[in-house]
C-alpha cells in the first residue's frame, strides 16, 4: 500500500508537571504510582487514566475512574489488569482482554489456546458485512478451564473482547459459555465458536 504522509508517535508523557505534586510528596518525573484502589502515596489522593501509566486508553481510564470512585466512597474494590479490555480503533480494530501467552507463561500457568477467522453477520440485513474476517483467539486456563485471555482482531472487536471480560471477570467456565443460548447472528458467536474447538 503507498502512502503520502506516515505518522510515527515517539511515546507520551503524563502532563502532571504544574500540578504542584512534588509539595506533596508525590513523584511525578514519570506515571503517577498507584496502588490498586487508584490512590496515591500521599492520603486523600487518587489518579485514573493516562497520567497512571497503565495502558493509556480510554477504556482503562473508565474502569480505574470507576475504581476510585467505590475507593473514595468507602466500598471494596481494586483495579485488575486482566479485566480491563483494550481496544485499538484501526481499520480493522484490535481489541484484547485478560492475559496474553506469554504473560500466563510466566506465571507458570498452564494453559490451552484455540483460534478461528470467521465472516459476522448483521443482524439488521443478515448479510456479510465484514469484507475480512474477524480473527478470534482464546486463552483458557487447563485446570480450572477458566477464560484467561482473548484477542480480537477485525470489526466488532471491542463487542467480542467485552464479552469475554465479562468471563474473565466472572470465571465462568468454558465449558458453560460455549453453551449459552445467543440470538443470531450476532458478533458474540465469534468468540463461541473458538471456544467450542477447545476439548
């Protein structure tokens, strides 16, 4: 493909600089350190969003808004990595959730992966509406057959990859997902149908 003009981002950094934080005790030459009820070092003080340094997307600014919210309010709550979904909205989109291989690796988790492309179609003119298919990959735990992973590449990727948040949030087994009655057609069957390839 050619191109005329090529973007290429060299990273970004908090924009915390006249906020005045150092008088708190707060470092803020790099993200502000949270803990995971959002708050900072210092009490009273919480952070969501960009400025944490944790994904630097809007879906993982809501869910720590939400955090520190319940947090300020006295109730219990934490902010998990694994259950916050993110989404890239490119042409076509990429949207992941939960753990990726390697992170699961590295936690000596064992683990099975199942993938599948497949063509969604609308539920308005029950046609192919996708003109590539929509890539789907499953990570799920071998002992508790818990969902631990999904990446989502193509249309509706952020519908597919908030759904499996949802079973990663829940730890609904696999074996009880691939069994939920879904209304067709609808992009949820794409992460179904990877589901049920796993034994």
């Amino acid at each position: 493909m050619d191109a005329d003009l090529a973007l290429m981002a060299t990273g970004r950094r908090p924009n915390v600089e006249r906020l005045g934080l150092k008088a708190l005790g707060i470092d803020d030459s790099s993200a502000l350190q949270v803990d995971h009820r959002m708050r900072l070092a210092s009490p009273g003080l919480y952070a969501v969003g960009d400025v944490t340094g944790k994904n630097l997307l809007d879906s993982t600014a809501f869910v720590q808004a939400n955090v520190a919210i319940h947090s300020i309010l006295g109730q219990e709550t934490r902010f998990e990595h694994e259950w916050a979904p993110r989404c890239i909205h490119t042409q076509p989109a990429v949207a992941t959730v939960g753990l990726t291989e390697g992170e699961a690796t590295s936690k000596g988790v064992e683990f099975a992966v199942a993938s599948n492309s497949m063509r969604l179609a609308s539920d308005d003119e029950r046609s192919v509406i996708d003109p590539e298919p929509t890539f789907v990959k499953a990570i799920v735990d071998s002992h508790t057959r818990n969902l631990l992973g999904c990446l989502v590449v193509g249309d509706h990727a952020a519908v597919v990859a908030n759904i499996a948040s949802i079973a990663i949030r829940l730890r609904a087994p696999v074996d009880e997902l691939r069994e939920t009655p879904l209304a067709q057609p609808s992009a949820a069957d794409a992460l179904m149908a990877v589901l049920r390839k796993l034994d």
